[in-house]
C-alpha cells in the first residue's frame, strides 16, 4: 500500500489501541475486515468481531464472515435480532437504513455489554458521508459508534489497499447490501419476498455470477448483472434455467435488466452501497420504479428513451 494510505492505517490502529477493547460490527465485507484486521492488531483477545443475523442477511454472507473473522484470527460472535419486529422497517419507507441500522447496531451494544466492553466500531470509511442519501450513517452518530476508517479519513480505495496489505481475500470483494435493498421502496418487506430474494440470488451464485441483484417488484424479478456478465445472461440455456427455477420460487415473471446491475435501482435518494454495520443495506440511489406516492410503479422499471428508427 502507499505511504499515505500506511500512515493513515497506522493511526487507525494506534486509536483503537487506546481503547480497553472494542466490539466490531462484522459482515465480513471489506471495510468491517479491515476494521477487524487493525481491532486484532492493536488489542489482540480484546477485540471481538460481532455479526447480526437476521432474516435480510443471507446465510451465505453468515457463512463468509465466520471464515473470514476466522483468517484474521479475532474472536467471532453472533446475535440474532428481527427487523420485521419493526413497523416502520417493514413500511420500507426512504429511512428503512435507519431503521435497521438502530435495531442491529443496538444489539451490538447488547453484545459488547455482556463482554464488559465500551465501545463499538464499524465499517464506515471516509467515502460514504459524501456518496448520497445515506439514512444508516443517522443511527451510526445517534448511538455513538466509532468508525475508525472513517476518523482516520480512510476512503474506499485506501481501504482495499489495506486488505491486499493483510492478504485478505475479500480487498476485491463487491459490496453486498442486505436483502430488502431488492425490494422497491414503499412496497412492504416480508418473509416472503427475503426469502425468495435469498434463494434467487443463491441460484445465480451457483451458476457463476459475481455482481448481481434479483430485484422483486411485487412478484416480478427483474435480474440485474454486471456489464461483463451480460452476455453470459443472455445466453438461452441460462435464460430458460433462470425463469424456470424463479417462477418455481414463487415469482409471477421473470425479467433480465439490459441496463445490468446499478446500484440501489430500486430506492429513493441517492444511497449507495456498503458493509458498515454488518451488511446493514445502504443500497439505494435514484429510484425507477416507485411513483411520489412511494407506491411500486413496475412498469417505470422499462420505461427507457428508445429511438424511434
């Protein structure tokens, strides 16, 4: 890594070294990885990695972070929490984040308490205040959470170089919201849809895509892939696979996006993608498929500018 990027790492690491101990919030993303690498660096045992499960972490992403808190060597915990519990969470409005970010990160605390542990860090990095409507960043300030990346102005590039410094796996690892980031805003989120959200995008890992969503608009699935990926999605054995296995999963129609995977195309305001707060789901950015009314509109989702000859 660079030298500014290395001088920036060390006194991110001599902060957190400060503390008695701390508690990160860990999704096994990039940016919560190297939060955890420098924890473990600077406390040793005092430092715990801590991920919440719940029904919008895919149990994929659970699976990746055990290992991954297991490469870097520091202590791995799981607390369980229910954002369905949440009205105003399952309402899906333009601050669904903030919702999630309260209820989970309060859990961390939760969990840090139990441990005799005062504080509780996570994954922000100095890139994310300044990339769009980002309610979560609103509950990361409310409860106090130190975000070491973040102070120490560490932005998403230093951050991979930081990973490739410690021969973490995930440095090149796309960001990976949780899954009601799929869901258009102001249609509700359920069990329902999580899971058949959850299952689609399992089927698409399998088959080898590595940027992708299944964005469900009320029973229809509208793919999205990376631009590099697209040819492989037009491909008729995948198309007649895909729309098989979707509609037996409980989807009406099953679409491909030619547009290809953008980020947070299904929720207002400008949000992006991101790890912080174990995968909380800032997923969002200028919305194509809900009308003022925040009611699902699914027809907006085609609604390109095509020439006329």
């Amino acid at each position: 890594m660079d030298d500014d990027v290395a001088a920036k790492a060390a006194a991110a690491r001599e902060a957190l070294a400060e503390r008695d101990g701390v508690l990160v919030a860990f999704s096994g993303g990039v940016d919560s990885s190297v939060v955890a690498a420098l924890a473990r660096d600077a406390l040793g045992d005092d430092a715990v990695a801590c991920t919440a499960k719940s029904e919008t972490l895919p149990a994929e992403e659970l699976d990746d972070a055990r290992r991954v808190a297991d490469d870097i060597g520091i202590d791995h915990v799981t607390v369980e929490f229910s954002e369905l519990d949440d009205p105003n969470f399952v309402a899906n409005g333009d601050d669904r984040c903030y919702h999630c970010r309260t209820m989970r990160l309060s859990r961390m605390y939760d969990a840090a308490r139990e441990r005799d542990i005062a504080t509780v860090c996570d994954g922000t990095n100095a890139s994310d205040p300044g990339e769009g409507h980002r309610p979560g960043l609103q509950a990361v300030e409310e409860l106090d959470i130190v975000s070491p990346l973040l102070q120490a102005g560490i932005t998403k590039e230093g951050v991979r170089q930081i990973a490739a410094h410690y021969d973490l796996d995930v440095a090149d690892k796309p960001s990976m919201a949780c899954l009601s980031s799929r869901i258009p805003t102001g249609l509700e989120v359920t069990e329902e849809r999580l899971t058949r959200i959850e299952k689609a995008e399992r089927l698409l890992r399998t088959w080898g895509f590595s940027q992708f969503r299944v964005r469900d608009h009320d029973g229809l699935a509208r793919i999205e892939v990376g631009a590099d990926e697209l040819e492989a999605a037009l491909n008729p054995d995948f198309v007649a696979a895909a729309r098989e296995h979707l509609l037996e999963l409980g989807f009406d129609h099953v679409t491909l996006d030619l547009q290809g995977y953008e980020t947070g195309s299904v929720s207002p305001g400008g949000e992006v993608d991101g790890d912080s707060e174990a995968a909380a789901g800032d997923d969002t950015v200028a919305d194509k498929s809900v009308n003022y009314d925040g009611e699902p509109v699914v027809e907006d989702v085609f609604a390109r500018d095509y020439p006329s000859s």
